[in-house]
C-alpha cells in the first residue's frame, strides 16, 4: 500500500482521492492535530483507507506503522507549514519538519522502501532574483519555514547517494480550491490564507478581510502570487510517484500555473466569482511576505506532461461551496 502522511489536511487528502480514484490502496499516518477525523471519515467512504494516528517525532509511532503494513512507497505532506508561526517558534518547525521526516526516512531504508514524493515548497527560494522562479533558481529561503523544507531536499539527495533512496521534490507555490465534489476541502481551524479568509468574511460577518499591505512594488501595490488548483496540483504527485516506479529517478519540481495574480486580482475575481460586493481593509504588511513570488512550470510540463486544468475563478468557486457547506456541518 502507499503511504501518505498527513492525509487528514488539505493538500494531504486531496491526495488520498486522487490516489483512491486512480485504484491505490491507501494507509493514512497523521497526528490529526491539524487535519480532521471527519476528513478520514469521509475518505473511508471512498476506497481502501487505512488509518493509523501517530506523530512522526514519535519513532516508535513510525516503526509500529512499518511493521504492522506492507508500504511500497510514500508521498510525505505531513508538516508545519505557516511562515509567520515558523519565524516565532522555530523550534517547532525544525523538530517536526525535520526530525520527524528523518524517524519516516530512517524507517524506510530500514524496510527497504525507497521512493518517496516530497511536499517542499517556493519559500525555499526566498527573496527571488528574478521571475518566473525556475528550479535553478538559488534557494536562500528568509524563514525558518522554509529552511526546515531545504534542510529536507538536501537529506533526500544525500539520502540518495548513500541508501539509493529516490524522490521527487514538489515545490508548491500558492494551492487553492476543494475537491469538485465538494467532499472535502480547505479546513483549517486558525485560517491565515488568502482565499478562505476573504471567503470566510462573506460567510461571516465579525470576520473582516485585511489586504496585507499596497505599497509592493508591483503592478498594483499589493503581493502578487501563482495560485494553483488543489487537484490540478495533487494530480502531479501521482505522476510524480508514477514516474519514481517507472524511471527510477530522482528529481525535483516546481507546482505552480506560471501566472503572477495580485491580492487586489484575486480580492476582485472573488467578487465576480460570487456577484457581491466585498468590504476589506489596508492593513501593514505581514512580516516575510516577498513582493512577487510565481513559478516557470516547464521543466515538470516536459518531464511528467502535467500542465495546470483548473483556473482561479474555478478554485474560488469550489473553496466557496466548500467553505459554505462546512460551515454548515461545524
Ligand atoms: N494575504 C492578505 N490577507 C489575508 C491573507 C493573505 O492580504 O487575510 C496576502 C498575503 O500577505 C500574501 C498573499 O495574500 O501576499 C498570499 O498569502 P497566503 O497566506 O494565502 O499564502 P502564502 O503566500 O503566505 O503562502
């Protein structure tokens, strides 16, 4: 069966169905400190879900986990993943991030399981050079965030040389959207992202959306950032894993759509996605935030053939019904 670790978040269970509906046998590892039980619930009603609770800096929770289930292979979300938080708690970000990635990586050189897809991440870039960030792009990550996921590139490659361990790295960029069923979606309990925070302005009337400084030296004022679709963007880890069992071989890529969109774009493509009017609110910048951050996708256009479906009003659309149908639900 195929591991995936943190299958109970967002990036993470979105995975699970795209790997279910393609005929994987699923074994689930997450602490569910920020994923969900009714996540796994509703992923139990879709194919062979297997779950097991454990936290990764727990080697005994990892080892049990490989002796007890036959595992071929590993797509490996589970993680901190909020800069701001990573830049006041570190420690945090490193002991989980970090040691806990090296309990699952120890784990599974010791059973003999060698491929894994990793969830990495843009902020490993840093400030950039230049845009569109292609993946020689110099990594000079600005926090600990995005330190903790480079950390983790450099002891997959090390880990190649030495134990033959194969991977693909996928740097995300912005993700967005919820499942087009609408069985699951974004569910964070301490929402900081862009799109679900203007959504949960509409739903919510003590919930006022705040633009996170306009005075960016770009096109409008305001960050401008690639939002790419969360199925568009799981679909690639398949290919990804697809492409390990075939060639064999290490790589990494970026996951992005190759479109820079400004806050004050997306603000506006919420407005039209759902024909209301939006109130907001200029606020300071937030600490980290570079200006510009998209992605160049062609190197994982020529070597997998994945290329981004899904557009922004699209993403907004789905968040939107999800967002209403969970609010519901709690
Ligand atoms: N942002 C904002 N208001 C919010 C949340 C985010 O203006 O309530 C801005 C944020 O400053 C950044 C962009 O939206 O420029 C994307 O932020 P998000 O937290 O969604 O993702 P990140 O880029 O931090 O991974």
């Amino acid at each position: 069966m195929l591991l995936i670790t943190g299958g109970a978040g967002y990036i993470g269970s979105h995975a699970v169905i795209d790997f279910l509906e393609a005929g994987y046998d699923i074994l689930i590892f997450d602490n569910l400190e920020v994923g969900h039980i009714e996540i796994i619930n509703t992923l139990k009603k879709i194919g062979n879900v297997k779950f097991e609770k454990g936290d990764l800096r727990n080697l005994a929770d990892v080892q049990k986990l490989f002796n007890n289930y036959k595992i071929d292979g590993v797509i490996h979300f589970a993680a901190y993943a909020l800069v701001e938080e990573s830049v006041k708690n570190p420690s945090k970000y490193y002991e989980n991030n970090v040691v806990g990635t090296l309990n699952l990586l120890n784990t599974m050189i010791k059973n003999d399981v060698k491929k894994i897809v990793f969830s990495s991440t843009c902020a490993t870039y840093g400030e950039p050079n230049y845009v569109p960030i292609d993946e020689n792009h110099p990594q000079n990550p600005i926090n600990p965030y995005g330190t903790s996921k480079l950390m983790v590139e450099k002891i997959l490659d090390d880990y190649d040389k030495a134990y033959d361990l194969k991977s693909i790295k996928l740097r995300y960029f912005n993700v967005v959207g919820a499942d087009s069923k609408c069985r699951i979606g974004e569910w964070h309990d301490n929402e900081t992202h862009l799109v679900p925070n203007i959504l949960k302005s509409v739903l919510q009337e003590s919930k006022e959306f705040k633009i996170f400084g306009n005075d960016y030296n770009t096109k409008d004022g305001t960050c401008v950032r690639d939002y790419i679709n969360v199925e568009d963007l799981v679909q690639a880890h398949r290919l990804s894993y697809e492409y390990l069992l075939k060639e064999n071989k290490s790589d990494v890529f970026n996951l992005g759509t190759q479109n820079g969109v400004s806050v004050k774009e997306v603000f506006e493509t919420c407005q039209n996605v759902l024909n209301k009017k939006i109130n907001y609110k200029i606020e300071n910048r937030r600490a980290g935030d570079p200006a510009m951050l998209y992605a160049d996708t062609s190197k994982i256009y020529h070597v997998l053939n994945w290329k981004p479906k899904r557009t922004l009003e699209y993403s907004i659309k789905t968040a939107s019904e999800w967002e209403k149908r969970n609010e519901q639900q709690k």
